[in-house]
C-alpha cells in the first residue's frame, strides 16, 4: 500500500508509487529509506495518485472540510468579485494585487469562505496579526487562534506572523488547508518561503499592493502561492473605488551653508570611495564601502561624512520650513507626515507639536495617537516608516513625504494611506526633494510606476 506521510514539514511517500506519478519534488532519501518532498508538493502528489487511480493510504492531512459562513453581510464590490472568480479559475492558487484601501482583506474573507477549509493567514507584524484576528472574528462570528506574540492557541481559523510561521510550520503545515500570505511580498525571503514549504495547504492567496521586489524574487511566487490571478492599479481605481489624488513634487533649495557643509561632506566620502576603487553603481558596492569603512580611521571619517550628507538633504532647514508652510496650508485636512528615519521624525514632532509614531512606539500609544488623528483631536501625526504597511490608518486626505527610501513599493504604499474614498474628497501627497542632490535620484527610482505616471 502507497503511503503519504507529513513529517517536520516534509512528505514521506513509502510504498511503490508509479514512478511517473512521483513528483519531480520528490527525492530518495537514504536515512529513512523512502521518497521525501516539500509538504507544499502534497496536493500534486495526491492528485496525481486519485486520477490514476492509485489506491493510497493519507496519513498527511489533519484537516477536513470545515465551513464558514459569513456572520457579516457585506456586498462586494466588482473587482473584490473578479478577484474571488479569477482564483477559483486557478484552482483557488494565486497572487491577487489591489491597491491599498482597496479592501484586500475582504477578498480574504471570500476566499476562505468559499474554500471551507481550516485557515491559516500569514501577516508581517504583530499588529497587522491582531488587525486580521479582529476582521476574522467578526466576518464569521467565531474564535481566532493567534500564533505569536506570546500566544499560541491554534484554532481551525488562525492568524501568525511570517516569523512564527517559519518558527512552527514544521507542526503546523499539516492542518490547514488554505494559507493565506498577506503583503506576499515579503514571502520570497530565505526563511519565509521555507513556510510555504512545509504548508501542505492545496490552497494558497497572496495579497499584495505591490508585487516587485528589488532582487526580483517575485519569480518566486508561482512556486510558493501560485501565479498572478489578477491586478488592479490605483490609476483605475481612483474616483469611483479611491479618492481622486493628485501628487506634486516640490524641489527644494537648501540655505547655503548647509550646501556648502553637503558637498564638502560629500567629496569627503567620495574621495574614499574613489580611492579604494569602488564603483557604487555595481551590485554590492555599497556593502563593500561599509565593510571597509570599518577597517580604518580614514573609513569611519568617510561614513561619518556619508551619514552627515545625507541627513543635510533628507531634513535640510528648507524642507522643514516648507513642511511648516504646507501644515499651515491643510490645517483642517488630516494629514500623514512621513520620514525616512526615526530621528527625523522626533525632530520634525519637536519643531511642530505633533504625535509620533516609530516602530518603538507601544501599540497602546499608537492606538490611541491613531484614534486622536481619527477624532479630529491631532490635525496632522508624523511617523517613519512604521505606518507603510498594513497598519490600519484612519483615513487622511494628505501625505507629506519629507524623506524617504528608494523603494517603488515604499512611496506607493505611502501614497494608499491617503486614498480611502470619501464624499467630495481630493488626495494630496507631497514629495519634498533637495535639489541637486542624491535624493533626486531616489526620487526618480521611487516614482518609476503608473500612480506616479
């Protein structure tokens, strides 16, 4: 008898198995004397092994049928629809893009509801975990198991970080039959693919805002969930599912002693860079002047001139005298102001008087700063990079980008925060640059996508 076997997040296939139903996953392995994948191959192995007709024995699979009904009654909106459609067609494997605001968790809901299978759903931090369970809990009126933070209850419905799920999977990828990767950007990395390698689930979604990755390792996703099943960008959203927006980018003259402080410090460090030969623009320079910027009293000055450049363009006087104007300016519109570091968000709530929000900031502080901006209590907060991503926002009509990475996906989920739909509403995001300088070029990089077109 054909046997299949879920082992520490691998499959064990014992037995003679016709070997052209077998898998190319599969391999021999010598320490257990039978044939071990990846649990992710199991649906390919079963169904191969059910259309030929093959008799086996299924000592994988810890998971039956479950239904959920929906406790919410919530019509979707077309494309949350098309999106459902287009992942059933795929057989319920694939990547759906929507912008934020667009209500990608809700296509969640669909899909889960409509695989009645136990879930899992994979979330990068903590609060977008506890956001998930919350939006669990009331579409299907049921408890949530939650898998990190000091918590692991495991429910037939149950919500973990990227880094629990690698941490556990090995126990856990055999008793869900539908995982869910929210921001599936993330999961093309080293150790989170390993968890979607040790899932068994037949059934897989990414959701995503934006796809691409920087070492293109969106390849990845075919493999890992399955192939794009559909995508829509905020270009056709805007006006009927987001807020109409516009962007403006306003180029800034720093004070001159500042500029002159900038280009000393520059060729400081670019004199270094020349003389050890480095040529920044190649792949891994940048690492190689750090490595030996460490190495020498003439390297450490060299990154002290680094660092001291660029923090003169990202936060020059100018830019925060502009940011004042532009505060002024939309004083009754809720706004975001958004840095590139923590430092320069403690300096700019200084100079303004506004709230704070960094990655070091305690969930309760955050929650209640979030809700003053919601209440009309605070007019404007200021954060780094912490509210990017997946962090419920309440809704605000302008961003003010001071400083920023170089990252398409970076200055378009910034872009999202602002987009909520509302009667009347107009979106405004800023980009402050300082002119001639390196940042220019960042901003150039970071603006390569239709939104920005």
């Amino acid at each position: 008898m054909i046997e299949v076997r879920f082992v520490d997040g691998t499959l064990e296939l014992r037995g003679d198995a016709p070997p052209e139903l077998v898998p190319p996953a599969f391999r021999f392995d010598r320490r257990t004397g039978c044939l071990r994948a990846p649990a992710a191959a199991y649906a390919e192995v079963a169904l191969a092994l059910h259309r030929a007709g093959v008799p086996f024995e299924d000592r994988a699979r810890r998971w039956q049928r479950t239904p959920w009904p929906l406790a919410q009654s919530r019509t979707p909106r077309p494309y949350q629809t098309e999106a459902l459609q287009a992942w059933q067609s795929a057989g319920r494997q694939g990547v759906v893009v929507l912008p934020t605001g667009a209500g990608k968790s809700w296509v969640a809901v669909l899909c889960i509801a409509d695989a009645a299978r136990p879930t899992l759903v994979v979330a990068p931090t903590l609060d977008m975990v506890r956001q998930w369970h919350d939006l669990l809990q009331q579409a299907f009126g049921c408890e949530v198991g939650v898998v990190g933070g000091g918590e692991h209850t495991v429910l037939p419905l149950t919500v973990t970080t990227y880094d629990s799920a690698w941490a556990h999977m090995r126990h856990l990828g055999a008793r869900f039959g539908l995982v869910v990767f929210d921001e599936v950007h993330h999961l093309p990395g080293a150790s989170y693919a390993a968890a979607a390698e040790m899932a068994m689930a037949p059934f897989r979604l990414g959701l995503t805002a934006t796809p691409e990755r920087t070492d293109g390792g969106e390849s990845r996703y075919d493999a890992l969930v399955g192939p794009l099943v559909h995508r829509a960008e905020i270009v056709e959203m805007s006006g009927q599912w987001l807020a109409d927006y516009d962007t403006d980018r306003i180029v800034v003259e720093m004070d001159e002693d500042e500029r002159a402080d900038y280009e000393l410090c520059r060729e400081h460090y670019r004199g270094f860079v020349r003389a050890a030969g480095i040529r920044l623009g190649e792949p891994g320079g940048f690492a190689r002047f750090l490595r030996l910027a460490g190495t020498s009293v003439e390297g450490r000055e060299a990154l002290a001139a680094y660092r001291r450049q660029r923090r003169l363009a990202l936060s020059s006087r100018a830019k925060l005298r502009l940011l004042g104007a532009l505060l002024d300016r939309h004083k009754d519109d809720p706004t975001i102001v958004f840095t590139d570091d923590n430092a320069t968000a403690h300096g700019i709530a200084l100079a303004f008087l506004l709230p704070v929000i960094t990655h070091q900031t305690k969930v309760r502080e955050r929650s209640s700063i979030l809700g003053g901006l919601r209440a009309g209590r605070f007019g404007a907060v200021v954060t780094s990079r912490v509210l990017n991503e997946g962090v419920d926002v309440p809704e605000a009509s302008v961003a003010i980008v001071v400083s920023g990475s170089g990252t398409v996906r970076e200055h378009v989920q910034r872009l999202g925060r602002v987009l909520r739909k509302a009667e009347g509403k107009r979106a405004k995001l800023y980009e402050l640059v300082s002119a001639e300088t390196s940042e220019t070029f960042t901003s150039d990089r970071r603006r390569d996508h239709v939104a920005y077109r």
